[in-house]
C-alpha cells in the first residue's frame, strides 16, 4: 500500500481498510423530498435539509459498521455525470435519451467552453467531514468519463473535450484539497470503452492530479479491462476501485499474468444483486484477492455504488465487507 | 446517379412531451400489473407510427419502423428464438446503452417470424403517414446479423461454447427470416454487424456467415423475390477493411464515416464495386453537421461508387440521440443531398 504516502497526509489505516465506492441509496425522506420538490411542493433549501439529515444518517451508519474511510453517500446527487453538468458552465441540458430497458436520462451536451467558477462538491465534503473523525473522500467524475457522457458541439473532438474537462475536475480537486480533504476518488467508468483512447484518459489523469498532495483512487466498472491491462495502470492514481465479484473474479486471470502495481480497493459482493452474500463466499473472495496482490495493497469495498439497493441490503452487504476485513486483520 | 435519403435503424422511442412519453408511461403500468399486454402492443404501434410520420415528414425514401419495439438491438430477435434465454445487461459497444445478454441454452432454432409483422405493420403506417400515396418510398426491415448475434450471446449448449457454431446456428435462424420478409415483399433487408469492426480477425468465419444469408437471398430471387441484401457496419473505424466488406456477395454497404475522416479517402481511392450507403450524418452526437461539407465529401466518392445510387443516412441508428436532435439530423439529410445537386 502506499502508506508512505498516507502517512505523510497524517492518515493512519488499519490492514484491509473498508471502504464504499460511492452512492447509498436515497432514504425514503429524501425519495420523497425529490417527488415534493419536482412538483413545486417544498423548496430548494428544504430539499437540500432533508439531504443533509440523510448525509448524516449514512456517515452514522457507516461508523457503526466499522467503515475505515466514509463516502458521503451522494444523497444529493442524481446522475454522476449530470450533477457535474448541470453546474458548469458549458453545458447545456440535453433531451432524454435511452440507457437500457425502460430506463432513460438528460444526457448533456457541451455547446460552449466549459469552465470551473466555484466549487461543486466541496460544501458537502465539508458538511460530511464535520460528522464524523474518520476520513470522507473527495467524490468526483473523471474527465474521460463526462466527456463520453456527453453530447460534444463545442470542442473539435472527444481528446479535446477531455483535456478541457480535466482542467475542470483539477480545480475542483484543488478546491477539496485546500478544504482538508486528503483522499479523492476521481470516478472513469468508461475508462474501457474505447481502448485506443486509454492515452486520453491517462493524459486527462495526469492533468487532474499531477503535484497534487493527496492519495487518490479511481473507480472503474463493467469494462473490457482485458483490452486496456495492463497500460491502465499508467493512470496517475494511488488505487484502482475495480468491480470484481459481478463478473466472477476474471479480472484476478489478469493480473496473474501481469502484476498489479497499485493499491486495488476489491469489490467483494455484488452491488446489482439482491441477495447478500454469505460471509464465507466474501472471505473466499477477499482470500482469492490475497494471491495476487500483497496485504498492504489490499482495500475491501463493494463492486460499485449501492444506490440501486434498498437501504437494508446496502447496510447489510456493507456489514459482509467489514466482517471480512476483520476476520482476514485477525 | 441519384442520392436516396434512407435511416439507418432506430428511432428514439421517447421524447420531452407527455405525448411521447407514451410508451414509457405504459410500459411502467404494465410492469406495476395496471396495463395489459394489449395496451403495450397499442403503445408500441402508436409510437412506431410517429416514427415512421417523422421520417416521411423529413423527406426520407427508405423508412425504418425505428426499431421500437426492440428492447435492444441483441435481445429482441435472440430472445424470439427457441434454445435462448436473456439474461443480464452488458454495455453496447463503446456506447452509454446497455443491452441484455442472450444465452444459448439448447439447440437454437426459428420457431417462427422475427420481423415480417412488424414490416407489415411500418408498412400500413407509411402509407398512413403519406395519406395513402407512398410512392417509390418503401420500408425496410433491419435484423442484427449473426456475427454480432453470437459474439454478443453467450452459450451454454456445449455445442454452441465455440464462435464459430454459434455465428452458423444464427445464420440459420437469420436465412430462414431473410426469405421471409422477402416473401413479405421486402425489397431490401438491412443486415447489422458492427461487431466484425471490432473483431476483423474473425473474418472468415464473418464472411461465411453472410455467405449463407446471400444464399437466402439468392433462393428467394429465384422464386421471383425482388430483395437486396445491405450490410451496415458501425461504431467503429471501417476504414481497415473496407475493401473486404466492399467486396463481399451483397447489395450494398452501409458505413460509418464518424470513426475515421480518412475513410472517405479510402473510398475515393478504392472505389466501390457495389452501391453504399453513406453514413455521413453522426448519429451519435448532436452537433449538426455543415451541408455544404459534406456535399463535398460525397461528391468526391459518388463518381467512384458501382450503381446507380448511393444511399446517404445517418451513421448508425438514431436512438443514441434526444428526439428534437434526431429529428434535425433527418432534416439534415434533404438539404444535404439538396447541396449535392447544387440546389
């Protein structure tokens, strides 16, 4: 593990630390305020109250669990890549378009220069930070990621959009870390999508957090990691966040053929599964985790955001993960 | 040589109004048990029906029912066939668009039609929508190919685990659908494999698949059929083995010019022994392309081009896209080929 550079930020972890990648799910007062707020019935500050009351809520939970280092839950966050969109300028609201099945999203479209004014996340970083005296992280999407998200109108093509971008998300990092904030987690789930563009990525990495003191992480799923490892570990990160379980542990073929360098934070149950693991299929996964990265790199999370669950499957598989970080310390 | 205005495949099944968010509304009562299938099947045909409207309202020649039926471009026709079960969502390709996952399970097998009602029905609706006089335009069915069917499919049926008996097993099903719809009166059946773009190392087994569809094709012709035979590839640079596609036993190609500028230099240089159609418009982004550019990039190749027309469209479907920007990319089309003829 990068203890060294944990240490010198003044951050002391235990073996295993546990950890979440993101989102919780929203709590049935906030699932309610969002209906009552859409339709005009309560106002902006009410909403953002009743947010702040379910942000406490989780970083509560979290620390009865045993959570090493807390997320804030993004309880007021829609979309990862909307919530971004929306505050920049730069960007314009874009129709609905389809996701999958019967689900659809505004997807944004960039029709001007896109520009950093004021910070977007770091009031509720703050806010979370106050709650508790274990580390929240700095939660932001990556530049790669908004840029395939979005519609492009502006810029003359996606490598472009990107490095703009990434000078957008840098600012915002910049703004965290003058905050206090030591651990920052920059999100490229389309990290895999066009393999030839891992050099983008990268690029874009490098320009968000070249000399900048903090340990950062990025969280990556539901990609064709075999078409971009092992060049993928040139992203100027401290930790992958990668999604293990839902795809049966494959990625581990990998990294047997090629070492992983970095801190990995393993996903070891399934975020789009309503059934909770049992504690013994999680210690096998953290124990097959074990032969091929070295204890010190080893960080225990679940495969991706927990939104998706209700809130007692989140806690419950966020309990599997603790349990298992602690039988593996002893 | 004429320029004939034809969509690529889909067509958003949505849009901003209430109206439009017709199928979305039903299919969320039908999933709480408040609406019926019937009720489904009246919402599909409705919002097939303003897709097929769009279309003719932009001026298009060759019409798609704009696929709304279809879940995903994978699951609908796999999930029709016996021996598949559908299974969990994987992403499409380098899109944000996820589709569920077949899996073989046994012998896979036709067990009856996979687009002949839904031809007949785009058909009644295009006459509708141009009151009863639709011309020269005509409707044509696009099926996903059996290359990109199996590579996206997975197998449990030990005979189906390798690609290659896979690709053969859906060529069947796909065969047999070809000289359907060609019974049905298609006059051009579109054939999707953006997954050979991918993966150009499976070329022979590629290759042999779209062998046995023009095989379809020909037996259909021989009983007096009047079909041709499209291949659309997308999502990705065709540009390295343009030439290979460009010479295989079909009627015409379909191509997606947004991956690589050069490809139309290819085109110029090579030539084109069968008719293409022009993938020019970006179905994937919604910046409106110039007119003016690409009359010129089409210009330079149409002189190269075998035939007697060339088909100009989106890149790939338009599905990718919010309704108010596919609509405009139609539109685009008619003041492109408008600055093609100098007008």
């Amino acid at each position: 593990m990068n203890r060294q550079k944990l240490k010198k930020l003044g951050l002391e972890l235990p073996l295993f630390p546990v950890t979440s990648v993101g989102s919780f799910p929203k709590t049935d007062a906030v699932v309610r305020a969002r209906g009552e707020f859409r339709r005009g019935k309560i106002n902006a500050e009410q909403l953002t109250e009743i947010e702040r009351e379910a942000t406490a809520f989780w970083i509560r939970k979290q620390e009865e669990l045993g959570i090493d280092v807390l997320v804030d839950g993004e309880q007021y966050r829609g979309d990862m890549v909307a919530y971004f969109a929306e505050r920049l300028p730069g960007f314009t609201n874009g129709g609905l378009v389809r996701s999958y099945g019967n689900r659809y999203y505004h997807k944004p479209i960039v029709t001007g220069e896109v520009k950093w004014t004021e910070p977007l996340t770091v009031e509720w970083w703050r806010y979370a930070q106050g709650l508790t005296k274990k580390p929240v992280k700095g939660m932001l999407t990556g530049p790669y990621t908004i840029m395939d998200w979005s519609f492009n109108e502006h810029y003359p093509d996606r490598k472009a959009t990107c490095m703009a971008l990434a000078g957008v998300i840098r600012s915002e990092v910049e703004a965290l870390i003058a905050t206090g904030c030591k651990i920052i987690q920059v999100d490229e789930p389309a990290l895999s999508v066009r393999p030839e563009e891992l050099p983008v990525a990268i690029e874009a990495m490098h320009r968000v957090t070249d000399g900048l003191n903090a340990y950062f992480i990025t969280h990556a799923c539901y990609g064709a990691f075999d078409l971009i490892y092992p060049g993928m570990l040139e992203l100027p990160v401290d930790n992958f966040d990668l999604e293990m379980s839902n795809s049966g542990l494959d990625l581990l073929e990998l990294f047997r053929r090629h070492r992983f360098t970095k801190d990995i934070s393993f996903g070891v149950v399934d975020v789009h599964s309503h059934v909770l693991e049992e504690p013994a299929t999680v210690r096998q996964r953290v124990e097959q985790a074990l032969t091929v990265v070295p204890k010190d790199q080893l960080w225990i999370d679940p495969d991706c955001g927990l939104k998706t669950r209700t809130v007692e499957e989140a806690i419950a598989k966020l309990r599997r993960c603790v349990e298992a970080a602690k039988a593996f310390r002893n | 040589m004429t320029l004939t205005l034809a969509h690529s495949g889909s067509y958003p099944r949505i849009g901003d109004s209430a109206e439009l968010q017709l199928l979305r509304r039903t299919i969320a009562g039908f999933d709480r048990g408040e609406r019926s299938a019937a009720d489904l099947a009246e919402a599909e045909n409705q919002m097939t029906r303003l897709a097929i409207e769009e279309q003719a309202a932009a001026g298009l020649d060759v019409v798609t029912d704009g696929q709304i039926r279809w879940n995903d471009p994978v699951s609908y026709l796999a999930g029709k066939l016996a021996g598949v079960r559908i299974n969990g969502l994987l992403r499409l390709y380098d899109t944000n668009f996820y589709f569920r996952q077949p899996v073989i399970e046994s012998r896979l097998q036709r067990q009856g039609e996979l687009a002949v009602s839904d031809l007949q029905f785009a058909r009644e609706a295009l006459a509708a929508a141009c009151k009863g006089k639709p011309g020269s335009r005509q409707v044509k069915p696009v099926l996903t190919g059996p290359y990109t069917l199996a590579h996206l499919s997975l197998a449990q049926a030990e005979e189906l685990k390798a690609l290659e008996p896979r690709v053969e097993a859906y060529a069947e099903a796909l065969a047999a659908e070809i000289g359907a719809l060609a019974d049905a009166g298609a006059e051009t059946v579109q054939i999707d494999e953006p997954s050979i773009l991918l993966h150009p190392g499976d070329w022979q087994i590629f290759a042999r698949a779209v062998g046995r569809l023009s095989a379809a094709r020909d037996e259909a012709r021989k009983r007096g059929r009047k079909i041709g035979l499209l291949l659309y590839v997308y999502f990705h640079d065709c540009a390295p083995i343009y030439s290979k596609l460009a010479a295989l036993p079909i009627d015409g190609l379909g191509l997606d010019f947004t991956y690589n500028r050069k490809l139309a230099d290819a085109v110029v240089e090579s030539g084109s022994p069968i008719p293409l159609a022009l993938g020019l418009v970006d179905g994937r982004n919604t910046k409106l392309e110039q007119p003016a550019e690409v009359a010129r990039e089409i210009s330079r190749m149409l002189p190269r081009i075998a035939g007697d027309s060339a088909w100009l469209g989106p890149s790939c479907g338009l599905e990718y896209l919010p309704r108010d920007r596919a609509r405009a990319k139609l539109q685009l089309l008619g003041e492109i080929r408008s600055a093609v003829e100098g007008r």
